[in-house]
C-alpha cells in the first residue's frame, strides 16, 4: 500500500505544475476496459442528443448573417453568458479529476481549483470591457485594431489553431475513454458521435447553438454536482466536522489529508503555474469569443461576474464531492462490501486509493452510482458525454472562426470577401476541422495526451494574450513588436514544454529533461512581452508612425464604446 | 482622428473616468493578486498552519482559508460589477451624451 500511495505521489510530483492541466484534458488515462453496455445512461444521452439538435434547428433558422454564426447576433444576456463560459470551463476532466484529485490527496485539490479560479477576476477588472468595445468576432480583430492586418491576423490565426488543435486532440482522446468506460461502447465510435454531432451543431447552428449546448450542460452539470453534495452533507447532518472526521477515518493517508501536501513546494512552479492559468484563460480563443455575443460591456461585465460565481461554486461541489468519494469508496457499504475497489482491503487495514476501479478520475463517477443508484449514474456519465460535446462545439467553432474571419477574410481576400463566402469558408473550416479531429482522436487513441492542454493554455498565454493586452494598453507598441513577439512567445513556450519534464522526459522517455519547470510559462510569457517591448520602441519606421497616433482613438472607443459593434436588429 | 473621438478626450468627465476606474480596477486587481499569492505561500511555506486544526476537530485552518479564497473572487467581481454598471455607466452615458 505505501507502494502505491507513493506512486501516485510520484506521478503528480512529475507531472507538477502541469497536474491541473492535465486535469483538464483526458479524464481517463492508459487502456481502459471496454464496461458493460449502460442502457440508461445510453438513453439519456439520447435525451440531450435530441433536444439539443432541436435547438439547432431553432438556431439554424435565426442565423443569417456572419454576426449571428460568429456571435449569435450579440444578442446572448450576460447571465446566460456567465454560465456558457462557467460551461466551457467545466470540462468533464476538470469535474472528474478535481474530484479524483481531493479523492486521493485531500486538501491538495482546493489548492488547483483556486488558481483555476482567480484569473477570472482579473479578466473583468483589466481586459472584458475593452475587449468587448474592441472586437467583432475574433480576439484577432481586438489585437489588429490599428496594425497591419496581414501580419497580425496571420500570427493570431496560428496561436489560435494550434491551441484550439492541442486542446481538441486532448478532448477526443479523453471522450473516446470515458465513454468506452461509462457507456460500454467502442472507442472509435464514441469519437466519430462527438465529431458528427459537433459539426452538426456548429455548420447548422453556428455560436446560437454552440452557446446553448453549453448553457444546458452547465445547467445539467451544477445540477448534478449539487444533488452529489447535498446527499453526502445530508448523511453527515450537514456538518462538515463529521463528514472530515470520517474521511480521515478510512483514508490511508489519515490526517494529512486536512493539510497541503508534497504537490507544490517550489515558489518557481507556483508563480509559473498561476501565470499560465490565469494569461491562458485570457488567451484562449473559444473563451474570448464568447465576449462578443452579448450586446455591450456592460453585459460582458455580467457574464464573468455570473462565470465566476458558477465556477467557484461547481469548485466548491467539487471538493464536497471529492471527499464524499473517500467515504463512499474506501469504507464498506451497509453490507461491509467495497464494491468500487478491485480487491477489498485485508482485515484491520485501510484500503488502498489505487484499487479504486477505473483509477483515481472515476471516483466521482462512483460516488454518483453510491448516492444515487444506476439511475442517477446513467445520468451524470450522460452528463460528462454531454460536457465533452459542448466544449469541443466551442473549440471548433473558434477553430473555423479563425480560418474564415481571420484567414481568409482579411488576410486572403483583404477584406473585400462577401459575408455569404465567409460563412461559407467557415462551415467548410468546420466540416474539415471536425473530420481532422476525428482522425486524430483515432491516432492518438494511445498515446499519453495529459501534456496537450498544458500545451494550450501555455501558447494562449504566451502567444495571444501578450499581443491582446499590450494592443489595448500600450500606445507605443507597433506592428512588428507585436509580430516578433507574438512569435518568441509561441516558438519559445512549445520548445521549452518539449524540453520540459512533461514531454522530454514523461512522454519521449528521456532520462533526464533539459529544461528544468514542468511549467514555462513565468520564463515564455515574460520573454514575449519584452520582445514586443524591444521590438516596438526601436521601430522608427513611417507605419509605427502612424499606428502610435491611432492609438487614441482606439484608446477612446475600448473605453467607451464609441462606435462598437452593437447586437443586431432580430 | 475622429473628430468625436478628440471631444472626448478633452471631456474632463473622460478624464474623470479613466482615472477613478482606472484606479478601482488596479486596486481590486492587487487585492486579488495579494490573496491568492498569499494562499499560494501558504501552502509553500505554512504547511504547518495551514494544517493546525481549528479548535478540537480535524477540521484544519487550511479549509476556511481556501474556501475564502474562492469567494473572495466572487465578491471582488460583484464589487467591481456593482460600480461600473452603476457610476461608471452613468458617467459614460453623459460622455455619450456631451457629443450631441
């Protein structure tokens, strides 16, 4: 037993700063066993499938023009806002393994939700507004405001693709396994229903449909989450004391899960985990989209005061949750059996986290089936079938928004592309990026995965959030500060997570890796933003020019609103 | 540039703005920095309080501290809501106005 527990121990030290996003991306990890087949969570799933397609058609028939696919006509309310970016936020791995994270280490997984949290409140006092005063579309059209187009927009398409491309293969291969798991189907089919249906709701739907795919998850999911909770307070008579002391009681670690463990010690992977977690937020593509489909700054303003109430909440469930699998898992039921764990404990020992069937991401999956029978268990695993869905429809949207609006619109066509041909593109982009994905899902189907949303979240953090800010803050920045450093932030951030213990060593099986933080992101976000520093006061050329005395009427508008993008008439 | 856009920004009531929200944003932007580097160097560097039972339990000073943490970021949201859906909105609203 102390085998096991320091192997899991091991395997999160070397997964370090990276642990949370790894929690973030394939929920069930290494070869599954394929499970029974799970009728009611089948049916279900088939419930949402259908209702949710209902939707798409409703939204099919209000999506006309390119305002209404890009940003569903500006028309979405902040707090259906706040919850659609809560929704894409609460993946099912970040459900799973939160809860997996609190089921094995105590008090450890609050640490993770916290700094999954707190860049919220930073996005709204510094960036929403302006962001929303700003843009149209795509994050690109905030940070090309006064520059070049080509250049500029190029560079954002890129950061976006590769971090939409890291994050969806993460999805797939994390649906496939779950769903193999919890449903008892195969894997290659569970990944073909996830790319059909995304490119169903995104082609047909555009951001009407995306958005409220993601609301009604959210909605399913909080729902679900709470009932957990409540069930697992209300067998303590609401105290959490009790319900502590009993964890403590049969976990094997005892009280050490009441404090901080062994996974963050060194302050230099700490401030570098926060930094990625909270510029990543700020740079990813799907997520700074969703700024666009309300009808001013003051709803965006709403939307992350409503986003970050319902995350910090579903965090909070979460570690209820977490703790309520200790009990449910490693102490015997009503008859003294143990029936989550492989092999019950021997007489007058504890049991083991790690024979816990499944691994460690199932504990949450288990305690549902504990407080709520097979019927409650079909549920919420429809439920992470339904999660994964909706976070990949956001993904692939801001995937095609990037090749259609970006790519093809301003830097192909200069701008003179008719709206019908941009839609077009899109919804080709989209039919593309979906069968890509379903190949990849298939290709990667072994291979470790965890590292590719690490992968995401360091490039939006050191790729397109530097260039976003510096564009709206500092008036001395130019077209090629931003273009240089844009490309050190992204060039640099990949290479160094390559040479990183995750990969180099983790993944490609090197003794030893050359770069020593799990985590770049203090070192890539930083270079990034001293060489658009660098590289912007040293150009002296006419076109710096004339970008440096545009600043002031962009300054004017992001804090404003004169003559931002208004929602459209229907 | 525009020619509403210079009336604007010799506006004082513009200049009134960007100053107090401004300052508001940083002010909360700290705070929040403050308290979750703070929980951050805790756990790095408190372990042991951090691990302190509160009175008799098991229940450890560690619990309340970060779930205040987690609240903390709502309520700082709602604050600042609070005041830029009001006053600042209201001061944006006569800027507008001033143009016409």
């Amino acid at each position: 037993m102390r085998a096991a527990t320091t192997r899991i121990a091991g395997a999160l030290a070397a997964a370090g700063a990276l642990v949370p996003a790894a929690v973030h991306a394939a929920a069930v990890e290494g070869a599954v066993q394929k499970q029974a087949t799970n009728w009611e969570a089948i049916l279900m799933f088939l419930a949402f499938v259908l209702f949710t397609l209902g939707i798409t058609y409703w939204a099919a028939r209000r999506t006309k023009s390119a305002k209404d696919f890009y940003a569903a006509g500006g028309g979405i309310t902040g707090f259906q806002n706040g919850l659609a970016i809560a929704g894409d936020y609460m993946s099912a791995a970040s459900f799973l393994g939160i809860a997996g994270l609190v089921y094995a280490n105590g008090f450890d997984g609050l640490i993770f939700s916290v700094g999954w949290l707190v860049g919220w409140p930073i996005i709204l006092f510094l960036v929403a507004e302006r962001l929303r005063n700003l843009g149209k579309y795509t994050f690109a059209d905030v940070a090309s405001y006064r520059f070049q187009q080509t250049p500029i927009r190029t560079l954002s398409a890129c950061g976006s693709l590769a971090t939409v491309t890291f994050y969806l293969i993460a999805q797939m291969v994390g649906a496939g396994k779950l769903i193999q798991l919890l449903f008892g189907m195969d894997y290659i089919w569970a990944v073909v229903i996830v790319g059909v249906l995304m490119i169903g709701y995104v082609t047909f739907g555009g951001m009407l449909a995306t958005t409220w795919v993601q609301i009604i998850k959210a909605v399913m999911l909080l729902s679900g989450a709470s009932f957990m909770a409540f069930m697992i307070l209300a067998k303590f008579g609401f105290s959490p004391e009790a319900m502590f002391q009993a964890a403590v009681s049969v976990h094997p670690k005892g009280v050490a899960i009441m404090s901080p463990g062994a996974l963050i010690t060194d302050p230099v992977s700490a401030i570098s985990l926060g930094m990625a977690l909270m510029f990543g937020t700020a740079g990813l593509p799907h997520i700074l989209m969703r700024f666009f489909t309300v009808a001013d700054a003051k709803e965006a303003r709403k939307s992350v005061f409503y986003a970050t109430g319902f995350i910090g909440y579903f965090y909070i469930l979460t570690f209820i949750i977490g703790f309520g699998a200790i009990l449910m898992i490693l102490a015997p039921d009503a008859n003294g059996a143990y029936p989550f764990l492989t092999a019950a404990p021997a007489a007058g020992a504890k049991a083991a986290i790690t024979s816990i069937i499944g691994g460690t991401n199932m504990a949450a999956i288990h305690t549902a089936h504990a407080v709520g029978g097979d019927l409650f268990y079909g549920f919420i695993s429809a439920v992470a079938f339904a999660t994964i869905l909706a976070v990949v429809a956001g993904l692939t949207l801001a995937g095609a928004s990037a090749v259609s609006h970006d790519l093809y619109a301003s830097v192909f066509a200069k701008g003179r592309a008719n709206e019908a041909d941009e839609i077009r593109v899109s919804k080709i982009t989209t039919v593309i990026i979906g069968i890509v994905s379903i190949f990849l899902g298939i290709a990667f189907e072994n291979q470790n995965v965890a590292f590719m949303v690490g992968l995401a979240f360091v490039i939006a953090a050191s790729a397109n959030f530097p260039i976003l800010l510096m564009s709206m803050f500092w008036g001395k920045m130019t077209t090629r500060g931003a273009v240089i450093g844009g490309t050190i932030g992204l060039v640099s951030s990949v290479t160094m997570l390559v040479l990183g213990p995750t990969v180099w060593k983790a993944v490609l099986g090197n003794p030893a890796a050359i770069f020593p933080y799990d985590n770049p992101g203090l070192f890539s976000i930083t270079l990034s933003f001293v060489a658009i520093w660098f590289f912007s006061i040293t150009d002296n050329s006419e076109q710096a020019q004339k970008e440096r005395r545009d600043f002031e009427a962009q300054y004017v508008r992001s804090q404003t609103g004169l003559g931002a993008e208004g929602a459209s008439a229907h | 540039m525009n020619q509403n856009a210079q009336r604007i920004l010799s506006n004082p009531k513009f200049q009134e703005l960007i100053a107090k929200r401004s300052a508001f944003a940083w002010t909360l932007s700290v705070a929040m920095l403050v308290i979750y580097y703070g929980f951050i160097l805790l756990v790095a560097f408190g372990k042991g309080f951090l691990g302190t039972p509160i009175g008799a339990g098991v229940t450890t000073w560690g619990i309340p501290i970060g779930l205040f943490t987690i609240v903390s970021a709502f309520i700082l949201t709602g604050i600042y809501v609070n005041r830029a859906n009001g006053e600042f909105d209201e001061l944006n609203r006569q800027i507008m106005e001033d143009l016409k």
